[in-house]
C-alpha cells in the first residue's frame, strides 16, 4: 500500500515539475532565439553596408582607371600645352579628383594644379605600380597644398612613366558616412593589405568588437581593396531588447497556454486517477459482494464482486465515479489485483467450503494491454481459490474496442486456466451473435434495459426471448442482472433462465453482510423470494 502512495506521490511531483517547466521553457527559449534572430539581423545589415561601400569604390576607381587608362594612351610624356589642359580637364570635370599629375622617372613634371613645375614625389611606401592596372597608395597629406589629404592612384604609361590621380578619401566613403552616423556602424575601406583608405564611425579605433559576428569584411572582386563593417554592441543589445520583447511575449503566450494545459491534466490527474491511488493506499476502498440466485431453487450459488469507495467527505461512492479514472491512468490494473486479494481474503475459507459457490469479477479493456492480468491470477488466486470458482466479467464493449484480437488470447488462456468468462451488459452494445461466437464464453448476462422492459409496452421487452434463445444455441448460461420486481423475475423464470441477480434479492453487500446472506440463502427457496419483497 505504502509503495501505491509513493508512485502517487512521485507522479504529483513530476507533473509540478513538468508544469513549472511549461511556464520556464517558452520564454527562455524564445529570448534565445531573439539573441540569435538578433545577431543574424547585424550581421545582414552590416553586409548590406559593406556591399554599398565595395560597389562605391569599384565605381571610383573604375572611373580613374578609365581616366588614366586615356591619358596613357593619347597624351605624350611632356609637359606641352595639351598634355597640361588634358590634366587640368580632368581634375576640373570631376568631383572626386583633387588633383591630375604625369610623373616621370620618380618626379612629377606635369599637375593640373602647377603645370610645368618639376617637384619630386614624396611617398610613404615604395610605389611598385603594375604594368597593367591601378597602384593604390594611402591617403598622404601634400604639405605643398595646404595639407589636403589624397589618395594617390597610379597608371603606368611608359616603363619610367605614370599618370596619377588624387582622390578625397572622404568622398570615396561618402555613402558610408550616413550608416556611421545613423546605425552605429563603423565602416573602414582598406587596400588588401590592411592599410585603410578611408574610414567613418565610432568604433574605427576598436581592433575587433567581443561579440560574435558583429564584424563583416567584403572584398572587390575588380580592385585589391576591401570593406570591414564593425556593428556596435550597443546597437545588438537594443535591437535584442527590441526582438526580445516581441519574442518575449510570444514565449510567455505560449507558456501561458502550456502552463494552463498542463496545470488543467495536472487537476484532473491529481483529482481523479491520482486521488483513486491515493484512496487505495489510504484504505478507503472496499468490495461489496452482490448476491447471484439459481432460478431452480433459489439458493445463492454465488456473488459478483463489486468496488466500493468509502470517501472520507463524500461518502460512499459508487463505480461511475471513479472507474473511469482508473482505466485512464491504467491504475485499474493495480485495483483489480488489490481486489483479488480482497477477495482471497474474504471468500477463500467460503469458497472452500462450498463448491457450488463462485465469486464474478469485472475486467477493463486495459487488463488485455496488459500482460500481467493472467501472472496476478496465478499468483494471487492460484494457491487459494479453484479456478472454477471464479468468473471473470466482460462486457462486449471491451471487446470491440480491442480489435487486435488481444481480448481473445487472454480470455483463452484465461479460461484454459479453468476459470469462467461472462459476457456483461449483453444486448447494449451492436456485438453481433457470430462476432461473439468465437470468444469462449460460459455465462451471458442480459442488461439491466431488457430487464426494465419486461412487463411494458416497449419493444425492448420482447428482446429478453431472443436474447435468452441465442444464448441457449451458444450453450450459454443466462444471467439476468437488475432484477427488482416478483414480476420480472417470474418471467425470467418462465423463459428459464438460469440466474437472477437484483435488488428483488439483496443489494451489494459488504463481506460478512454477504456471508450472513449466504449462510441464510444456501438452499432458500423461490416463493418465500417472491413473497419477501
Ligand atoms: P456492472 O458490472 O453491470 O455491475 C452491476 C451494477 O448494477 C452494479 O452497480 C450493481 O450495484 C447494480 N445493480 C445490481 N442489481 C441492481 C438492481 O436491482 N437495480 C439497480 N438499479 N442496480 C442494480 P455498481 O456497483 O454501481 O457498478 C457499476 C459498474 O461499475 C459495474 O457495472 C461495473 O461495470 C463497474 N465496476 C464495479 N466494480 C468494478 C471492479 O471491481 N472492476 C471493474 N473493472 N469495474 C467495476
Ligand atoms: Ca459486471
Ligand atoms: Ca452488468
């Protein structure tokens, strides 16, 4: 019994468990995926960016590679006239080119600014420029011309001559510059090699940001320069709070269903199955013996064994109410075995005794899912009881409910045992005869309704006949349950039925009110039945 309450207890527990998890697991789930909802936005948005500034400078320096590219071609490597306003045409028609200049072995000859003057160029870094395409120098500051800054971009014309352009660093990250600004972006556009042309935003010095995939680096695919785009982790923590708070409700919805959910089966386990458990280990159940009688003599030839709940607040409590809970849960296995040792315990010395004496218990669908219903028999009716003194109910319901023909095995090995099977509640189902017909029944017991009916006008009443001639083709023994009234039960007899059982005789009986009962009706006759009531 102590074990019962234990896995009741251990149920309860785990069903709260499961219940707080229902309202933790949404929410924290969902600002986990906010986080990485979150972090996939950046880092979209910062490729985004990158991308702009990259087509931003392909844009530019594919216009001062076409420029050179001209220069190359069609002007001379002199500082004439045309070669000059060449140069000059070109800085002035453009927005971006500071400056036009035609360099010659290591010294400018030719600006657009200066003209003719010869001024040695003053690099940072050895300027190796390619025979073909752009060489991209760092922004230098020309002292010369009041320290503006310029990206200097080269085109070879000759092996000891070049055409160059200076560019504003400023307007080639231009676009960048609102991003920067707007988004807390930090957008750098560098040379391949690392060494920055331009840069806007509030991070430029940071060498990387701690959170992850907060930095993007997309490269040309026309001109060895690249963009990096760094997010700021003030702007990820507020776009979080942002998703997180519309992810957040949406976990706290669905916890909020989950929790009522669950909290709802968690009522309903604690107040039905789980209380049933817990009644059972508390010693509030108790069988109550309904006395069957032989229609011949009159004399009770047996009982059918029925639970009763004694509720501490409620009272006694009848079948229907807790039954079903039982055979939800599948505790109704546990029950039925606790009942069998009721039974051992209050019918055993009687049914020894007397021979012609048999106990009926009822069986759920869930004693065919399980295959310990044939290990309890043995084990707890074995020593004690002969199998032939005990019948097991079914009620056709049961049966169709099991298609699989599980049902059909048990009550096989079941009756191979010795023991007795009855059909219960017959004729309130849709069974058919040659459905039935292939389970090995010795008892069939006709429900209540027909019982009810006998005497009336209903159309039900003439069905106690057929049901009684079906039953007499199968060689099936009649049981009529129900039985209340001297009327019905001479009908019955009549129609030679075999046993009655009903309140015409005794109601359950708790176990020693049933052995007085017995005691008194061993042999009791018809008349005085009929003249009793
Ligand atoms: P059942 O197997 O059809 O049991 C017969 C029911 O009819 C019993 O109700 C009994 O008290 C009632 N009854 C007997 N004679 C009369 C009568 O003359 N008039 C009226 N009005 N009723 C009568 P009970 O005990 O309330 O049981 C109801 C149902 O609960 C049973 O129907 C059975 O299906 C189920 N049940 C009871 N005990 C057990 C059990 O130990 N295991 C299982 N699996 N089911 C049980
Ligand atoms: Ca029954
Ligand atoms: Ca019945």
């Amino acid at each position: 019994m102590g074990e019962l309450g234990l896995r009741g207890r251990r149920r309860k527990t785990l069903l709260l468990a499961l219940v707080a998890l229902a309202g933790l697991l949404p929410p924290v789930a969902f600002l986990v995926i906010s986080w990485f909802q979150t972090v996939q936005d950046a880092n979209n948005r910062l490729q985004r960016y990158a991308s702009t500034a990259v087509d931003r400078a392909d844009e530019i320096f594919g216009t001062a590679e076409f420029t050179l590219a001209g220069m190359a071609q069609s002007l001379e490597i002199h500082c004439n006239n045309t070669t000059y306003q060449a140069l000059r045409r070109t800085a002035f028609e453009s927005i971006y080119f500071q400056e036009a200049t035609l360099i010659s072995n290591g010294a400018v000859i030719c600006s657009s600014r200066t003209g003719k003057a010869v001024q040695p160029i003053t690099y940072r870094e050895n300027t190796v420029v390619p025979d073909h395409g752009l060489h991209i120098s760092p922004p230098v500051t020309l002292a010369r011309e009041n320290n503006i800054v310029s990206i200097i971009i080269h085109y070879r014309a000759t092996a000891n001559a070049m055409f160059g352009l200076h560019l504003n660093p400023v307007l080639l990250g231009e676009p960048m510059r609102k991003y920067a600004t707007e988004d807390q972006v930090t957008l750098i556009l560098q040379r391949s090699d690392g060494a920055t042309l331009s840069q806007f935003g509030l991070n430029a010095d940071l060498p990387q940001t701690r959170i992850g995939g907060d930095r993007v680096i997309l490269k040309s695919k026309r001109y060895p320069i690249q963009a990096v785009a760094i997010g700021s982790p003030t702007w990820l923590l507020h776009n979080w709070r942002r998703n997180a708070l519309i992810f957040g409700s949406l976990g706290l919805l669905t916890s909020a269903l989950l929790f009522v959910l669950l909290l709802f089966v968690a009522r309903r386990q604690f107040s039905a199955a789980a209380s049933v458990q817990d009644a059972l280990a508390d010693g509030q159940f108790q069988v109550y013996y309904q006395p069957m009688i032989d229609t011949v003599n009159g004399a009770c030839i047996g009982a059918e064994s029925l639970l009763r709940w004694h509720h501490p607040q409620l009272g006694v409590l009848l079948p229907d109410t807790f039954i079903a809970a039982a055979e939800e849960s599948g505790f109704i296995v546990d029950l039925t075995k606790w009942l069998m040792r009721r039974i051992v315990t209050d019918m055993a010395a009687l049914l020894k005794e007397n021979p012609q004496l048999h106990i009926s218990l009822n069986l759920s669908p869930q004693h065919f899912e399980h295959p310990r219903l044939l290990a309890d028999i043995k084990a707890v009716f074995g020593p004690h009881i002969a199998p032939g003194q005990i019948t097991f109910e079914v009620t056709e319901h049961q049966l169709i409910m099991n298609e699989d023909n599980k049902a059909l095995e048990v009550l096989k090995n079941i009756r191979a045992m010795g023991t007795r099977i009855a059909i219960d509640d017959f004729g309130s189902g849709y069974s058919s005869l040659k459905y039935l017909s292939r389970f090995p029944f010795d008892y069939l017991k006709i429900d209540k309704a027909f019982i009810d009916a006998i005497g009336t006008e209903s159309v039900t009443a003439g069905l106690v006949d057929t049901i009684v001639r079906m039953a007499n083709q199968l060689k099936l023994k009649t049981v009529a349950e129900g039985v209340e009234t001297p009327a019905q039960l001479a009908y019955l007899r009549e129609l030679k039925v075999d046993y009655v059982q009903g309140w015409l005789f005794s109601k359950a009986l708790p176990a020693d009110q049933f052995h007085a009962f017995f005691a008194a009706n061993k042999s009791y006759m018809l008349g005085a039945a009929s003249s009793r009531s």
